[in-house]
C-alpha cells in the first residue's frame, strides 16, 4: 500500500535520488550546454514512463503527468533549474566537480534532483485531476534560459494555471520553507558608462580633460539617486562593478577614456524608471560640466521575481500542512539577488519559494566554492512540489 503523505512515500527513494544528485553535481554543465543534464533528466522521465519534450530553450526539457482524472481542464507548472557556475570547487566530498573551474555552486542539482523526486511520486500515484508540467530549464545564471523557454512557446504549449518553483536557502534551517506573498527576489540591470575625455601628462593636467577626476564624481553623485530620489520605504540598490581607466604602469599620464560598470537592483517598475532616468540625467551634466562626453548603456536583464499573492499563501499553507507552522516563514525577506523565473511569472501567475538547508552560518553561501546542497533536503522540497499539485487539483 502507498503511503498517503507525498512526504513519507517520497522519503522511500530518498537514497535514489542522493545518488541522482551527486552523480549531476560531479558533472556540472554551463547554461544552454546541459546536454548530459537534460539526457538524465529526459532518460529518467521517460523510464516512468512520462511523456517528455526536449529542445524548449534550446537544452529544456518538459515531463508531461496526466492525473487519474482531467476533466477538471487545470494545469500545474513546477520549474528546476539545471545549469552550474564558473566557479572552481573547494570541496573534498567523493563526489565534488570533475570538471575544473565549474561547479554546481548554487544548488541547481538539487532543484534538478527534487522535480525528479516530484515526477516519481506523481507518475506512481497520479493522485490529482488535471495535468502537471515538470519544467527543467537551462541556464538561469544570466543567460535566461527561462526567458528562451518562455519564448519557445512554453506556455502556449503548455497553458499552465500556475507555476511554481523553489531555490535551497542556507540562511534558513535545514527544511524550513521561506516565502512572501510580493517580492522575493530584485530586477537584475546591468550598466556601462564610458567617459570620454582628453588625455595628456601628468604633469601638465590643464591641458587635458581627465576623464579620472569625471569618473569619480560620478561614482559619488549616483549613490545619491538611492539616498535622494527614491522614496523611503521603496528598496534600490546601486552598485559599480567595475572601473577601469589608464595603466598601472603609467603614473604620469592622464588617459583619455575611463569606463565603469555596475548594477541596479529594484522591486517595482517605477523605481526602476526613476534611477535610469536620474542616472542619465547625472551621468550628461557631469560629462558636460567638466568638458568631456559620457556613453550611458542600460540594460535591463532579469525582471523581478513578484509573487503572486494568492499563489504564494497556497505555498504557505500547503507547507504548513506537511511540515508544521513552526517550519514556515510566511513573510520572507526579499533578496536583492534576481532570478530568471520572474519572466515565467509575467506570463503566469505563481509563487517561488525557499527551502531552508542551512550553511550560511558556516559562510557555506550560494556561488561560494565551498557551496554543496544539502541532500537531506530532497524529499521536502519534492513532497512540496507533489502536494501543491495535489491540492491544485484534487480528485
Ligand atoms: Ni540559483
């Protein structure tokens, strides 16, 4: 007899799924070069005998559950990421990167391993009316593999009713569920400004424009645009990246150009506006005023990831109901950080949550080297996904 909590059945293949985890974090695979990834993930769906379909986004893979019953018409999309990062590990485990200088240091072979886990339990039970979409989507560290999914025609392929999709979290407890029903992640923006001057001697700075001494005025006059134009009690957060003007070996010669790069992070489309527009505004009259020229690029990456408020308090009570009130955190802090299924939740209503793995207390945070997911995890983080299928759409 099958056991009734998605969880407890799911905990049965929880030593399967450890071994599935840690053969995919051995072998890491950068964003749209999940070749090998999407082959296990497609080899595994097919074995359950779910109908797969490969090539949505180019290395994108979508599992097709029908439940016992369909009429009910409704559809469920759960979306893992899949993709690894430029980063050489530093652990010592038995199964670490094989690859140097690539590693799964935010935990996408979990989130992999747990939709796996979901499809297993859902194939075997199909305890629910209606249809769920499994979603693995390539390269969701800055290349938008949600975004090629979405305009591959994902939703019109599948029309989902909701989506959702979660992302391990060492700064909560190992199993506890994060969410909140707006923000939880900011809108990702990239800028490069170059600054064209006039260079000359160093000794002789009068008859230059130093493109130096405009360049750090405009590094002190944006922290402004936070301070000074954005309300309050909305968040913003401008940051440079980079500066680059000149050689180190040349002490004495002003350049002719400098060039500075950064990013803008922001929750709401409004605040978003008003620190573009303050930047160029800033960015010309500083130009202008020391006799020099300035080039603004601006380029909006990843939208923000806004919940959707009902969506998200489903999330809330269909993890209280597995877990209890006191391992769900209803009103998470947003991250400034930004994640590519926010082009996934323009297009269709849905939340993303959290799930605790603790770490950060030991600086095990995501992107660092010494990152590993945390496989005891697994079956709460499937066992979400298989319930909130389940109470979507129940028989
Ligand atoms: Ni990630």
């Amino acid at each position: 007899m099958q056991p009734r909590s998605p969880l407890a059945a799911i905990q049965l293949f929880h030593k399967e799924l450890m071994a599935v985890r840690r053969d995919l974090h051995a072998n890491p695979e950068m964003g749209f070069q999940e070749v090998r990834t999407s082959g296990i993930v497609a080899g595994a769906l097919a074995a359950l005998g779910i109908e797969v379909h490969r090539g949505i986004g180019k290395t994108g893979v979508v599992g097709v559950i029908k439940g016992q019953r369909t009429d009910s018409g409704k559809m469920i999309g759960l979306r893992a990421d899949m993709d690894a990062l430029p980063i050489h590990e530093e652990n010592a485990a038995q199964y670490c990167s094989t690859v140097p200088g690539m590693m799964h240091a935010c935990g996408h072979d979990g989130h992999t391993t747990i939709l796996l886990g979901t499809a297993k339990y859902l194939m075997q039970n199909r305890n629910f009316n209606g249809t769920a979409i499994l979603i693995f989507q390539p390269a969701e560290e800055g290349l938008g593999g949600a975004k090629a999914m979405v305009e591959d025609g994902l939703f019109e392929r599948f029309p989902c009713d909701a989506i959702y999709a979660l992302h391990n979290w060492p700064a909560l407890p190992a199993g506890v569920i994060g969410i909140n029903p707006g923000p939880m992640m900011a809108a990702s923006d990239k800028f490069e400004i170059t600054i064209q001057g006039h260079g000359g001697h160093g000794a002789h700075p009068y008859q230059t424009i130093d493109p130096i001494v405009v360049a750090a005025n405009m590094v002190t006059a944006l922290q402004t645009i936070v301070s000074r134009n954005v309300h309050p009690l909305e968040a913003a957060v401008l940051s440079f990246g980079h500066i680059h003007a000149g050689a180190a070996t040349a002490a004495s010669v002003i350049p002719g150009q400098a060039k500075l790069v950064g990013t803008v992070r922001t929750f709401s489309d409004e605040v978003q506006k008003v620190v573009e527009a303050r930047m160029r505004a800033l960015i010309e009259s500083i130009a202008q005023g020391y006799g020099a020229s300035a080039e603004f690029n601006y380029l909006r990456n990843y939208p923000a990831t806004i919940n959707t408020a009902s969506c998200a308090d489903f999330v809330a009570d269909v993890a209280t109901d597995l877990f209890g009130a006191d391992r769900v955190v209803r009103n998470l802090t947003p991250s400034m950080g930004s994640e590519d299924f926010s082009f996934m939740l323009k297009k269709v209503p849905g939340a993303y949550f959290r799930l605790g793995q603790g770490g950060a207390e030991d600086g095990r945070f995501l992107h660092n080297p010494k990152f590993d997911f945390n496989d005891d995890v697994i079956p709460a983080g499937s066992a979400t996904f298989a319930a909130l299928v389940e109470r979507s759409m129940p028989l």
